[in-house]
C-alpha cells in the first residue's frame, strides 16, 4: 500500500485527479470504478476541468459505480445517479452507455443485484476510486461484511445514516437500504486509489494503516491487495 500525504484538501485532489488523468491518457478507453461522498468531489473538479481545456476525455472511458440508495427515485436530489451526474457526468464527454450505476429504484432488488455483478463481471475496472467511512466502510460494505461478497443489498448502519443525514430534511428520509458493489467486486479492480480527507478520517486511517486485516474494519481488505494507493491529506494523516 502506497501512501502519499498532502497538505491539505486542494492538492489531495490534484493528486487523485493526476493518478487518473494519466491512466486516462494511457489508455483512453479505460474503465473507472467511481465513488460518491464528499472526498472526490474536488477530484472530480478538476478532471471537468481538463475535459474543458480539452486535456482529456473520457469519450471511449466505462465508468461503475460503488453503490446507490435503494427505493429513491433515481432523480431524487440525493439519490447517487444524481450526484453522479451534476458532480461529474453531466460536464465531460462520457457516452450516457458507458455510465454505469446500479438501481436501487426498483421492486426486484435481487435481479438488480444480479444485473450489476453480471456487468461488472465484465467490467475489467483498471481503476477503482474509494472513499472511506469513518467506521471503515467502502462503498457501503458495513464492518463485517464477508471479504468475498458481491453485489448486495445492506441495511445501512445507524452511523452511517445518521453520517448522512445532513443531507435529507431528517433522519427518517435517509434510505435504510443501498446496493453496493461486494468487496470481492472491489478488489478485483487492477488498482485502487482511495481517499481520504480531514480529521474525521485520522482514526480510520490509523486503522487502515497500521491495524490488521479483518472484516471488521472492511477497507483492511485492501492490504491483501498487490496495488493500492492511499492519498491522504494532513488532518486524515495526523494519527500515523
Ligand atoms: C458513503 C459512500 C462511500 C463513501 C463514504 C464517505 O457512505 N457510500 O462510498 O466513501 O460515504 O463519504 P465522504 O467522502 O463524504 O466522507
């Protein structure tokens, strides 16, 4: 696991947006597995950015993402199909078939579940780009969620709505249920960059670093993978 640690926010972004960028311009027609939350977002900026100076493009890239809510309508505010596209889709390149999100707008959970591992089975995701929760989740693979899971549907921890919350009008409008990519899916990527930034994340990322792998703590997982990189500002680095 390799560990790069930023001043601050802004050049955590850069970083991140160079590791992809660069894949990108290797191989134009790479495919990303994508992550919601706040951290990418800055990301995110920047590569909109390069697409507009006309630096990259994203017009023969796939794209997955980790996961979405489930029984929220797809053009929810919330929803992560939404998110997804004001925050990155909707100002690049990108080809609306090469998006994919799973659905968790739908009756039959189990046939979506089943779809999206068909596709990401498929998928041969060069990069896989992960948050982390403060409990150590990734995508939303709650502690101890078996390593060798594919796509399911969760019941969101406590912690993790009420981490959320503050983007819903109350607690009991935050989705109890998302479908997520498995563990097993995640780690089948040919690398993977996570973030991760600010003093919330410093305990998580003290686990990460120098705690034992274990299904407790899912992004530990990630020691077992041959190539990862950590990208890591000050305030998220300050108890290694
Ligand atoms: C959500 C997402 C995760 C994300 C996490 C951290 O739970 N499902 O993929 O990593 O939030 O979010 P943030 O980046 O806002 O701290």
């Amino acid at each position: 696991m390799k560990i790069i640690t930023t001043e601050n926010y802004a050049d955590l972004s850069k970083a991140a947006a160079g590791v992809i960028a660069a894949l990108l311009k290797k191989k134009p027609d790479a495919a990303f597995g994508l992550a919601t939350g706040s951290t990418p977002v800055g990301t995110y900026q920047i590569l909109i950015e390069m697409v507009r100076a006309k630096e990259l493009s994203f017009a023969r890239a796939k794209t997955y993402n980790l996961d979405e809510y489930c029984h929220l309508p797809q053009d929810h505010p919330q929803s992560y199909y939404t998110f997804m596209h004001r925050q990155l889709f909707d100002h690049i390149d990108i080809l609306a078939e090469n998006i994919h999100i799973p659905l968790g707008d739908t009756v039959d959970l189990e046939k979506s579940c089943a779809d999206y591992n068909n596709l990401l089975a498929g998928a041969d995701i060069d990069l896989q780009l992960l948050g982390i929760g403060g409990n150590g989740h990734i995508g939303f693979n709650e502690p101890h969620t078996p390593f060798t899971k594919t796509t399911f549907v969760v019941e969101l921890t406590e912690k993790t709505r009420a981490d959320n919350r503050r983007f819903f009008n109350s607690i009991d409008e935050v989705p109890k249920l998302a479908i997520t990519m498995g563990i097993s899916n995640i780690t089948a990527a040919r690398r993977i960059l996570l973030l991760a930034s600010g003093a919330a994340k410093a305990a998580a990322i003290r686990e990460l670093v120098k705690g034992e792998v274990t299904e407790a703590f899912p992004a530990s997982v990630l020691k077992n993978h041959p190539d990862v990189t950590v990208i890591i500002d000050r305030e998220a680095a300050a108890l290694l």
